[in-house]
C-alpha cells in the first residue's frame, strides 16, 4: 500500500528546534490526529509560518517552518499552501487545515478544514439592535466566506451545521460532524468511591475555564460567593488563567473553601475526577467543550450553559443541567444540586453513561480514519 501523506496547515505551533510554543485546545486536537494517522503508517507533516526555514521531528510528526517573507497575519496561509502544492500528491495525500478560518481553496486536491464551533454568539455589549444586527450579519458572512467549495468539513457539532444550512445546502458528503473526545474515564469503582453515600460529606465543585469574560467567569463568581455562604461543606477549585484572574484573586482571598490554580491539559482527567459538581458557565463560542466532556467522563454532574455544541451532549435535567447563563438560575440549580447528593450522583452517571461511546477517543479517531480513507 502506498504511503499516505497527511499535511496539516496551522498557525506557529513549534520553534525551530522542536519546543511547542502553542499549548490549546486546536493544538492537542493536533497532536492527537498526528497519533492516530500514525496507528494508520502515515506520515504527518505539520507545516507552519516561520521567520526562518526549518525541518524539525517532534513526536510523531514532521514539523516544517516555512518562511513566509513579508506576509502578514492570516496571509501567511496563502506561503504555506503553495509550499503543499508542490509536493502533496493530489490522488493520494490529504492536506487538513487545522481551523477552517485559516483555510484557502484547494481544487483537485484532498483537502479537509476543520471548524471547531460557532464563535461569533458572544454576547453584544451595544444596546442597539440594528447595529448588533449588521455586527452579526458582517460576522457571519466572513465566517460562511472560511467555507471553500471543494473542502471536507470536519464540524465538533450539530450547531454549526445547522447555521450553515440557513445558507445553503449542505452536502452529505462535505460536512462530517465529529465531537470533541476525553483521553480517561473513571472506572466504576473510582465513581462509587468519589461519591460514597453520604449526604452530609464535603461536596467539591470546579470551574475549569480561561479567566475571561465570555467564559462566565464574572457572572458565575458572584452565585459562587453566595453557595459559598449557604453551604458549609462545599469546596470550589477555579482552574484556568486570564486577565480576570486578580478579580477571583481579590474576591475570594479571605476564602481557605475556594482554591485558584492552573494546570497542565495533560492533569485535567485527574483534577475532575476529584470533583463532584462541574460547571461551565460560558456565553458564547462554544463546541462539544473539551471541559465539559472531560467533565462528564470523570463522573462530575455537570451544569452548563444552553450555549453553542453543549446542547448537543446535554439533555437538560437528566445528564446534567442546561441553562440560559443566568446568575439566578445557576444558583438555583447547584443549590439544588449541593443539597441533593443522590440526584447529582445519578446525574453524573447518566453524564459518563452518555459520553463513554461518541466521546472516546477511539471512536473519534476511528471516525477520522474513515473519513480520510473514504476521500
């Protein structure tokens, strides 16, 4: 069989002698599509903008910088794809562009774009409706524009999809829906032993999230504080970073129930699974969130926000709770939840029951292997 070539377009992701410079959610989808191309034998050649020229091995892929002269932005794409143009193998090599806004028109050649959720529903800060109208019909337009005519699309939700056929059709055959995978799950044992059986043992709550507005941050501290003052037994880890850390920093510094910390992608599995409740507050741009199925997978009862791809995993009320991002009725729900032991352990099992088999990242990777053989 011949060797496949798979060239995967991405902004810098690696200096010259090999040290990953990008740590974030699109760079370990990276890392983990490169692993599983490599199960297949084939080659994975990143190929990204550099000052300077260069050819590096890192783990399982081929890491090339291509010098891109006096282009700028997102005009550094157009000096990588030339690059692939001569030397990818139209009939039998893919070219995968790492996010479908950094994707240029490929004819006659396997190309796949890879859209990771909808990013332009954050909330407006103007009160007026026609200009919000026209920032988001501007929006729109330049995201349906990242949609080329002969590219796959690789979609990590329903709701992308469904926007985009309020455009136009959408072929069977161009748009793939794949979630977003967890890399552990808790065992059955390690489930019962977190949650016990008592009702009155401490209950640990995490938000793990970048510190930043539209994540929820600064709407969700507030109901925090409160629970804070309610419950007695309950312990809240903020795990992430951002400008808006100082803020947490200063309204919880006179807490010893409230930990703010940041922690590698690789301790996310361990960190969840010491938790009971997670919750993600987000406003907008969101897929299938990696924190959310991380969540469910380490047997946390999950509460979210009815945002994005997270109504595709949550059925509101029975694996977790889906919520319009409200400080009253998120803190309404965890009361609740804090409150009633035996329902939240029953709605984190019915969470983990729920991600096991579309979640797990060897139904995702079987789901890219067969597309990229079918191309």
């Amino acid at each position: 069989m011949t060797s496949k070539n798979i060239y995967i377009i991405h902004r810098a992701m690696f200096e010259r002698n090999g040290n990953q410079i990008g740590f974030g959610g699109i760079e370990n989808y990276i890392i983990a599509l490169a692993r599983t191309f490599q199960e297949q034998n084939w080659n994975c050649i990143l190929v990204q903008p550099s000052k300077d020229s260069f050819q590096a091995n890192v783990d399982c892929l081929t890491v090339v910088g291509v010098r891109t002269g006096l282009l700028r932005g997102n005009l550094k794409k157009h000096a990588l794809v030339r690059w692939v143009k001569q030397r990818a193998e139209k009939s039998n090599d893919v070219i995968i562009f790492a996010t479908d806004s950094y994707s240029v028109g490929l004819n006659g050649y396997n190309a796949v774009a890879i859209q990771h959720g909808i990013s332009w529903d954050k909330p407006r800060k103007s009160r007026s409706k026609p200009i919000n109208f026209i920032a988001s019909l501007v929006n729109q337009i330049k995201y349906f524009s990242f949609i080329k005519q002969y590219h796959t699309l690789v979609c990590v939700d329903h709701n992308f999809v469904n926007w985009y056929r309020t455009w136009a059709d959408v072929s069977i055959n161009k748009v793939h829906v794949i979630y977003n995978f967890y890399d552990e799950k808790i065992s059955t044992d390690k489930f019962n032993a977190k949650w016990g059986d008592s009702s009155s043992e401490q209950i640990n709550l995490i938000i793990a999230r970048r510190f930043v507005e539209y994540r929820g941050i600064t709407f969700i501290a507030p109901v925090i504080q409160k629970l804070l003052q309610q419950h007695k037994n309950l312990h809240v880890t903020f795990a992430g970073d951002g400008p808006l850390k100082a803020n947490l920093d200063n309204m919880f510094s006179n807490s010893d129930r409230v930990v703010i910390k940041q922690y590698a992608a690789k301790e996310s599995f361990n960190y969840h699974s010491r938790h009971h409740i997670a919750v993600i507050p987000t406003l907008g741009s969101e897929g299938t969130s990696l924190s959310l199925i991380e969540a469910m997978a380490a047997g946390c009862a999950v509460v979210a926000s009815n945002v994005g791809g997270l109504s595709n995993l949550i059925i509101d009320g029975f694996n977790g709770h889906l919520l319009i991002p409200n400080q009253d009725k998120f803190y309404t729900t965890l009361d609740m939840l804090i409150k009633d032991k035996t329902r939240c352990k029953k709605m984190a099992l019915a969470g983990l029951d729920t991600v096991s088999f579309p979640s797990s990242k060897q139904h995702w990777g079987e789901q890219w292997v067969k597309l990229i053989r079918n191309m």
